[in-house]
C-alpha cells in the first residue's frame, strides 16, 4: 500500500444516548419515597481536528469505520449516566469534509487546532425524576435516549501550500523545491517521478514561505488523465503558481512556449468544471535546465515572448543553482503582495448546512387519501423517546403532541376519522390511526396495539 493518501472515506457513527431511568426511592419508613431515576448520558461526538503532525490520510484506508461510545444509562438514586467518549479524527491541515452520498461540503479545515462537529451523539433520556410535575407526581416511565448521527465522509487533502511548482513531468519540478528547500522528494529521470505532494520552506529575505511539488501535469489532466486531479486538487490553495518550463526537453513536439499553453488549458478546464478560480492567480515562470548549452540558447529566444504576456521569467538551474536566488525572491515579492491584500484567515470555513432560524416546528404531508406524514424535528425526537411498551410513557407522548397543536393541523389538512398518520424518519417512522372525536390527547392510537394514546 502506498504511504500516502490524499483523499479517503469514512463511515463515522456517533454514541447513542443512554435511557433514562424509571425508579422510586425507597427507604424504611418512606413507602412513598417519589421517583429518584436519574437522566441517560449523552453520546460521544465523532470531532474531525487539524493535527499539525498529521500528513496524509492513509490512516483512514486502513481504518474507514469509526464509532464514538454510547451514553450510560441513568440509574436510581438521581443518578445521571455517563456521557459517551468522543472520537476525535486527525487530519492534516487543509482537508475538505464532504458528505460521501452528494458530496456537499461540509467543512474546510485550516489552521492548527481547527475542530469540526462530523456526527453529533445522541441527547440522553430523561428519568423519572426529571419528568414529575404536578400533573405526573410519581411517572412509572422514562425518556429512551436518542440515537446518535451516522454518515458517510468524504476527506480530501489540498496542500496549504504559498506557490505551487507546475509543469510537464520531468520538468524537473523536485530538483528545483530540492534546491531550495530542506524537502528531499525522489528525483529521477522519467516521467511520473513524483507520486505525492511534497512541501518545502524556503526563506527570501524577511519573507518565508511554503513551496509545493506536486504531480506533472499532462494533457487531459482536467479529466483525470495521468495524474493531473491530484496535481490540479493541490495547487488550489497556492497564492502564485510558478511555471516550471523544461528548455532542454528532446520531445520534438514540445517548447516552452506550448507547454506553458498546454498547462494553462488544462488550469482553465479545471476551473471551469470546478468552480476553483486558478485562472487569476499570479503566474511566474522558471525556465529550467539554463546549465545545458541548447537549452541556455532556447530560453534567450523565448523570455521575450513571455515576457510580452505580463510574465515574470527566471531562468534557473537547479543543478548548478543557477538563478535560484533570484526566482525565491522573485516569488517572495508576490507572496507578499498577496498576504498583505489578503484579509484575516478564518480558521476555519464551515457550511453549510444551516439549522433553520425560524419556520414551523412541524408540517404536515399528504401521503395518499386520508394518509399523512408529519414532519418535524420535535416530533421526530419524541417518537424515538417513546418506550411503546409503557401505556405510560406513550400518554405522556399523546400530551405532547396535544400541546404541539397537530391535531388541529391535521383537521386543516383535511384528515377524517381512521385517517393513517407516519411520524418519524420515512424508513423507521411509527404509524398510527387518527380519530377525531377522541378527546385532546387521546385522538393517536398507535397502529398495531389495542391501546390508544390516553392522558
């Protein structure tokens, strides 16, 4: 298996909360003790965190389920369980969360430390201690905890890098970050030499930044050819692109001048299927390879043309070191152009799916002739509360839906007597017969039982 990963997918669960705790002090001489069951604990959290030791995501090939611990149940005595044990997932810096089904973005991870919430636990039932009122002095049932929050992820790496080397394979890409940085990538002579990202520091003057190798780019690499969506993934985040232009190639079909074309196209063709602007980003060019004769007389002819599109140009060699400091300066100036203009980092870019502000608690659905479905988070929450065994607990669910006011929106729906009412999750919603003409709070009757939903 490879050493690196930049891209994995991840079935995470979170903890289910623990029941609540239906029970009654009992103590000599204090028959009547009250109700002491204490509340369920939470569910652990499945955390998705920027680890700075963190550098690939190969852990998660190895690994691709992870499940946080469940709640404890509550017990007597007002004793509240135990929360669950969260999970935390380290990832490297700049990792993208998306969700594997549609491939919404979750979450953009930047910066050390950087936390985000992937799957959230379960709440813990209430006991019985915590349901008493007035009206329920002694409850004989208690709250079930919730289930906690399943999904599939989708973790993509994209190099937090300040320039991204990109050229041809073989255009001497690791030579030149070799050169002029502390990063030992694998040099060799034939294409594809560089499998992996490899990032390197290099200071110019009082300016320091980060430089990325990345995978060559050939033609078609906006569709995945070669290897170019990785190489395209990385440079997204990069505040300059240089251009890496091989000047002593012996493909007799390549110059510089097409090979700067040729990777432009694919730059385009990526950001337009992508939607990531690479097209606006500062460009420097490096023409490499100036140590051979040839390849010193083809740069001299061709700096005027680049030159003549705006282009900063340095000719270097990364084997003699010919130029380096001049192109480390070169892109340091920019850099630091950009930084200044840049406004404050976020550390973080989360999306993306809102909880709504305001809007109806519930709605009901038309499902077919005399056939509803409510929707809701509430009513959602309560069905998975309910213990149906417990004649008990399911009239304390008959109020609360009572108080919601469903009833009367069913009535307005155009619900008749007998009419078939699903509340919850499509796949696991609890189903019921309706009737009007019982009283407020007795009008359910779950489909199945004898019993109805009494006060």
């Amino acid at each position: 298996m490879a050493e690196f990963a930049d891209r994995a997918e991840v079935h995470v669960r979170a903890g289910d909360g623990g029941h609540g705790c239906a029970s009654v002090h009992r103590e000599k001489f204090k028959p009547l003790g009250g109700p002491d069951g204490g509340n369920g604990g939470r569910g652990g959290d499945v955390i998705v965190e920027v680890d700075p030791g963190a550098v690939t995501l190969l852990d998660f090939h190895r690994r691709p389920h992870r499940r946080a611990s469940n709640g404890k149940p509550g017990a007597g005595s007002h004793r509240s369980g135990a929360n669950g044990t969260d999970v935390v997932l380290k990832v490297p810096d700049g990792t993208v969360v998306r969700d594997a089904g549609d491939g919404t973005v979750l979450a953009d991870l930047i910066g050390a430390g950087t936390r985000f919430v992937a799957a959230r636990g379960g709440h813990g039932g209430l006991g019985n201690a915590a349901l008493a009122s007035t009206r329920r002095k002694a409850p004989g049932f208690a709250l079930r905890g919730e289930p906690g929050a399943e999904l599939r992820l989708l973790l993509e790496l994209k190099t937090v890098a300040d320039a991204g080397l990109v050229g041809f394979p073989n255009a001497g890409k690791s030579s030149l970050i070799a050169a002029m940085s502390a990063a030992r990538p694998k040099i060799a002579n034939y294409p594809f030499t560089t499998l992996v990202p490899h990032l390197g520091v290099v200071e110019a003057g009082e300016v320091q930044f980060v430089i990325a190798d990345v995978p060559g780019l050939i033609p078609g690499a906006s569709q995945g050819k070669g290897l170019g969506l990785d190489f395209l993934r990385h440079v997204e985040r990069c505040s300059v692109l240089v251009h890496v232009l091989d000047c002593a190639t012996e493909d007799p079909g390549r110059d510089p001048i097409s090979d700067l074309d040729a990777i432009e196209a694919e730059l385009a063709a990526y950001a337009e299927a992508t939607g990531a602007d690479l097209r606006d980003r500062p460009r420097i060019v490096a023409l490499n390879k100036v140590d051979v004769p040839a390849a010193r007389d083809l740069a001299g002819l061709v700096r005027p043309d680049l030159e003549a599109r705006g282009l900063d140009v340095c000719e270097v060699s990364a084997a003699t070191r010919q130029g380096l400091r001049d192109l480390a300066y070169t892109v340091a100036a920019v850099i630091a152009q950009a930084r200044a203009a840049a406004p404050p980092p976020e550390p973080t870019r989360l999306v993306l799916r809102p909880e709504p502000v305001s809007g109806p608690v519930f709605e009901v659905v038309r499902r077919g002739e005399n056939s509803f479905a409510i929707r809701g988070d509430k009513p959602r929450r309560w069905i998975l509360q309910t213990d149906f065994s417990n004649e008990e607990a399911v009239g304390y669910l008959a109020d609360r839906l009572a108080r919601l006011g469903i009833e009367e929106a069913l009535a307005a729906a155009g619900a008749t007597a007998g009419a078939e009412v699903l509340i919850g999750e499509e796949d696991n919603a609890v189903v019921f017969d309706w009737d009007p003409d019982v009283p407020a709070g007795g009008a359910f009757g779950p489909r199945g039982t004898d019993s109805r939903l009494q006060r």
